[in-house]
C-alpha cells in the first residue's frame, strides 16, 4: 500500500544572530527526517519542547518551506506540484492547533470561522454551507444555535471542537493535530481525546498527533516515533516503543512520567542535564552528553536510525547490548 | 503541639461589577512539619487563592472574608502587615509555575537570590552574595559562582526554576508552597527539580503545599492529598489510600478519565457539563449537575465533610 505522506530526510534551518556584532549562527531545527505515514492511520510524534516536532508540522502542512528534503503526498512532490494540486493538498491536509484562545479569530463568528475553508475552497453557497456549518457544529458536539456567536462566548475545550470543526469543513483525509488537548483541564482532555477518536473512526482519517504527554500518545497512536534534538531517534509500533524502549531517550522519557499506578512505576532513569542548543548540537550522538550509558564512540560516531527489531527502529550504538541482550 | 499550618472555614471572594465571585468557600487544612500536601483542582477551582490567601497575597478586589489561618498556633489573619511581611519569604515561602513573570529581569539571578538573606537574615552584602552560590549550588546549577551574574533570560526554564527553588529556601523556611512548579517544563526537567524538593523537604523537614492537576505527580510526592472542586475540598486523604479507593464522584471520575487507565483506542470516561457559576450562593452540592449518582436532595442539603475511613474525609450524601 503506497503511503499516504512520506518524508525523506526532511531539514529545516534557522539562522540565528547572537547579537549586534555576533556572527550569523544556523539553528537546525529539523535535522533530517523521515517519516511515513498509511491511510488510516494515527501515527503519534512525541518529544520535549525544542525537539522539532512542531517545525515538523509545519512542514508538513505546507506552512513552512523546508531547507531540503522531500515531502510526498500520495507520491507526488509537494515542492512540484501544480497551483491546483497545491490547493487540493492543503483542502485534503488540515490541521488543529494547540491553543483554542489564539487560534480562533476573536472577531469572527462560529459560523464564519468554520464556514470559512468551504468559503476558500468554493465548496457549496449560501444555504448550503450554512447547513454544512450546522452538521459540522453537532458532529463536533456543539448545536447549531451556537453559530452566531464569538469565540469568547465558549470554554477552552468548546472552542477546541470550533476548531476540529473547522478542520474537518472541507472532508480532510489527513488531519495534523499539534498538541491539540495540552492546555485543556483533565475532565475536558478527555471529552476531546475521545471526540478525535470518534471523528477518526467514522470519517476513515488518517492523524499525525502531535504531543509531549506520553500516555496520551499511548491512547490515541497506532505507531509512534521519538524526537531529540531534530532528529528522530525511535520508531516503531505504539507497544513496541512504549512498551519496549530500545533508545536510552526512550527509556529516560517513560520513567521520568510520573504515574499513579504504583504497579507502573520503574526505577528513575533520570536524563542528566539539559536538552542542548540545536544552535550547537553535540558531536556524535545528540543525546550522549545526557545519555546514563554512553562511552567513548557516542561522542564519536552519529547512529543511524536503524531497524532493530521487525517494525522498530531505534539510533543507538547499543540498542541490542542495553535493551535486548536478554532476548537473545 | 499546634500543626505546622491549620486553616479553618476560610472563605475567600472577588467583588466583581457582576457579583460576588466565592473563590474559596469554606476550606479547611492541615499541613504538618515534613508533611506533603498536595492541593489538586482544575482551573478555577480555588486552589491557586488559597494558597494565596495563606500568604495575604489575594489579588484585589479579592479579600478573605471568614476564617482563620494558624501558622504553628499563631493566626496569620490576625498580624499586622509588618508582621506578616516577616513570615512571607522567611517563614513561609512560595514557588510560582512560571519563573520567566515571577523572576525580576533586570536583576542578576544572584541579586535576587541574596535580596532575601539581606532582608531577613540580616547578612552583609557579601556574605549574602557568598551564600546565594552556595545555595544555588544546592539545588544543582552548574558553575553556580559564575551564574550569579546572569539575568533571568539567560536560563533555560529549568534553571530558572531551581533559582525559584533557591529563593524560597533562601531563608529555611518552616512551610513551602509550590503552585504548579514544573508544570511550564519537560518531564525529564520536571522528574529532576521534583527529586530536588523531595531531598531538600526531607533534609530540613519542611512542610510542603503542592498545588498541581498532575495526577501522577501527586501519587508519587505527596502524603496526603485534597481535591478541590468549585470552591470547596470535595475529598481528602492520605495519597495512597485515596488513589486506592476514591469515593467522592468527581474525584473517581477525574481518575477514570486519565488516559493511563484508558484502554489504547477505547472511550475515556468522561463526565458532562461544566462547573457551576462561582457568582452568588450554591445551594447543596457543586457537583450535582454532572454527577453519576446524584439526586434532588443534593441539591437542597448543606453537605458537611464525613469521615468515611481514619483520616479519609469526603463531602457527599451518597457515600460511603
């Protein structure tokens, strides 16, 4: 089955000036990924913040251009394609933010801001996108009185489900979601986890999840990929990642969470230090000046994302030797 | 012995053109020396303006309108502000969520870590100068001595936190009381500054109030803990016993909507509506409108705490 999105060895730079007389410094905010990405899937993308992941979103959705590499969309180059193929890929590619205050326009009404795509993308008139915007507003769990009113009028989590409301005005097959419950409270988190299940489920999406809080990831990803740094370091199925780590990054990531389930708890493998500048990524392994088990060749040599087990792949000098010597 | 801190009947409320909003609406607490309490509520429920009401820090139009708040027997309510300004920050210290508003940025960090050791100890300038690398050491800043010169911007958030930490510990204060103090940081920063406060209260046997909506956190840290809903603690007892058997509905629901307990792919639990309008007078329970097993009667009832188990205290007329 041909992938839906492909990214191939995916860059995007930054320069950066240090101060007034300071030389010009590149920041690598994505330093080379790939991703791929099937028809009906949910492929969960996690790290910490500065790792890349939401760069990666941006990319992908054609907000931003990359500073090299390939994004395909059903196989076709997004950097080839034609004015009309261009407008067809972002009506076919949506995406959901993470902040319902800010990215809802505040002088726009219900009605207007999810009305607005089928406005853009010539879909149906008057009357037709009005019953449109109704339909939208109860899939999403809202009611169409809600229509004529402004952002304000709404809570954190209702104004989230404005926003998957407006993203799926346009019947989407993919949609992007970068963090898209982080700044709702508990009780709202999961009124809205559910929601995007329910939309996935019935509308046969396919979801590039975006979020730094592994045990959602864990609920809503069928696979899942890693970020440190720019780079990806893990990937695999959902329980092959979060079940059996075989990146150190990985294991530090699980253990630093801390669980109510006294069962789940594990001892601490505490990462040491900070995540390092992407201004001057370390030599080697980007995680090895924090990494509990590097030696001298992590510092050296850069690994490279390899397969380790059937559907897994982790860069790590030491996967096997850590993580799977009692397999053997 | 009096407790470390024991508040009683506080009620806290804004004066608001649209009516009088009732933050905090009768709570009661009791912090012990060495003891962790965690404080658990989600937005707005009232956790933030009672920790800052133990403090006098009420934002206005807020003011504390009933109660009492005794620090070891003495009543916080009762001292002048002059007094009062001698127990905050040297008594009784605060970490905030976001150090990047809470730090003065056009203070060296070391400046503001030494303001308090001046002001309450009494140090010379140097020797507070000398103490506040000492103490920035303690809580793991590397090359302390040459990032007492640094402005806050020039810390990532992590570090920003530890000066936080080192400020409130400046002057060994007898209580600490951290609102959401990692919350704006990554977990492997978080598991870092959380072991940090773990080993500093254990070391000086300091009372510790850790307000925070992180479950987990709380399971692992605290010796008891209060849920907090619309301006009322609905639940409180010692961590394990109340993750164990939750019994106020709110807080077994809180628990079965976390994606931890979640099944991969599965429905979350969830439960309905929003909390009710702090403005004005709420007869009978806060919680009714969305709770599971409620009936008509909740509505109407003044529901006092029950002990439902030793030291498990919940507010509800269904259980036990």
């Amino acid at each position: 089955m041909m992938p839906l999105l492909t990214a191939e060895n995916l860059v995007k730079q930054y320069p950066v000036r240090g101060g007034m007389f300071a030389e010009k410094r590149i920041l690598t905010a994505v330093a080379g990924v790939d991703l791929e990405l099937h028809p009906g899937e949910t492929l969960g993308l996690a790290g910490e913040s500065g790792c890349g992941k939401s760069t990666v979103a941006r990319l992908l959705t054609g907000l931003i251009p990359p500073t090299s590499g390939s994004i395909k969309y059903e196989g076709r180059e997004l950097a080839r394609m034609s004015k009309a193929e261009l407008a067809q890929y972002r009506k076919e590619v949506q995406m959901v933010f993470q902040d319902p205050f800010s990215s809802l326009n505040p002088r726009m009404r219900v009605a207007e801001i999810v009305g607005e795509p089928l406005e853009i993308h010539r879909i149906g008139d008057g009357d037709g996108r009005r019953d449109k915007v109704a339909e939208l507003l109860r899939r999403v769990g809202l009611s169409p009185e809600h229509m004529m009113r402004f952002p304000h009028e709404f809570s954190g989590g209702q104004r989230q489900r404005i926003g998957i409301a407006r993203a799926l005005a346009v019947s989407p097959r993919l949609i992007i979601a970068d963090e898209p419950v982080s700044a709702l409270d508990l009780s709202i988190q999961a009124q809205i986890i559910n929601l995007l299940q329910d939309v996935k489920k019935d509308l046969g999406l396919s979801f590039l999840f975006i979020t730094h809080d592994l045990s959602v990831l864990r609920h809503l990803s069928d696979r899942v990929a890693i970020m440190y740094l720019g780079r990806i370091v893990e990937t695999g199925s959902r329980d092959q990642v979060l079940n059996r780590p075989l990146h150190p990054y990985t294991e530090a990531l699980l253990s630093a969470i801390p669980s109510i389930d006294p069962k789940k708890r594990t001892r601490h493998v505490i990462a040491k230090g900070e995540l390092p500048s992407p201004v001057s990524p370390p030599s080697g392994c980007p995680f090895h000046p924090r990494c509990p088990y590097a030696r001298p060749v992590c510092g050296e040599k850069r690994p490279e994302l390899l397969e380790k087990v059937p559907g897994q792949r982790a860069a790590c000098h030491f996967s096997e030797e850590i993580f799977l010597k009692e397999a053997k | 012995m009096p407790a470390l801190l024991e508040i009683t009947g506080l009620r806290t409320e804004f004066r608001l053109k649209t009516g009088v909003l009732k933050a905090v609406r009768g709570v009661d607490l009791t912090v012990e020396a060495g003891e962790t309490l965690a404080l658990v509520g989600e937005s707005g429920c009232g956790k933030s303006i009672t920790a800052a009401s133990v403090l006098r820090l009420v934002p206005p139009p807020g003011r504390i309108v009933a109660g009492s708040i005794r620090f070891k027997g003495e009543d916080l309510l009762a001292l002048s502000e002059e007094r009062m300004r001698e127990i905050r920050g040297n008594r009784i210290a605060m970490v905030f969520q976001d150090p990047m508003t809470s730090l003065n940025p056009v203070f060296t960090v070391g400046y503001q870590v030494a303001e308090g050791l001046r002001i309450h100890r009494g140090l010379s300038g140097e020797a507070a100068a000398r103490e506040a690398v000492e103490l920035l050491t303690q809580v793991g800043i590397p090359a302390a001595k040459d990032r007492v010169r640094d402005y806050p911007h020039q810390l990532s958030g992590g570090m920003r936190q530890r000066v936080m930490i080192a400020m409130a510990l400046a002057c060994s204060p007898e209580l600490v009381i951290a609102d959401e103090p990692t919350t704006a940081l990554d977990v492997t920063i978080q598991a870092q500054i959380l072991e940090l406060l773990d080993r500093l209260m254990a070391q000086k046997r300091m009372g510790l109030i850790l307000i925070t909506h992180n479950l987990g956190i709380v399971a692992e840290r605290a010796h008891r803990t209060a849920i907090m809903y619309a301006g009322e603690i609905v639940e409180s007892a010692p961590t394990a016993e109340l993750f164990a058997t939750p019994l106020h509905p709110y807080t077994r629901g809180l628990l079965a909507s976390l994606p931890e307990f979640g099944t991969p792919g599965e429905k979350l639990a969830t439960f309905a509506g929003g909390v009710p309008d702090l403005r004005g007078d709420l007869a009978g329970c806060p919680f009714r409108e969305r709770c599971p097993i409620g009936d008509d009667a909740c509505g109407r009832e003044t529901i006092e705490m029950s002990e439902a188990a030793p030291g498990h205290l919940v507010r509800c007329r269904k259980v036990p």
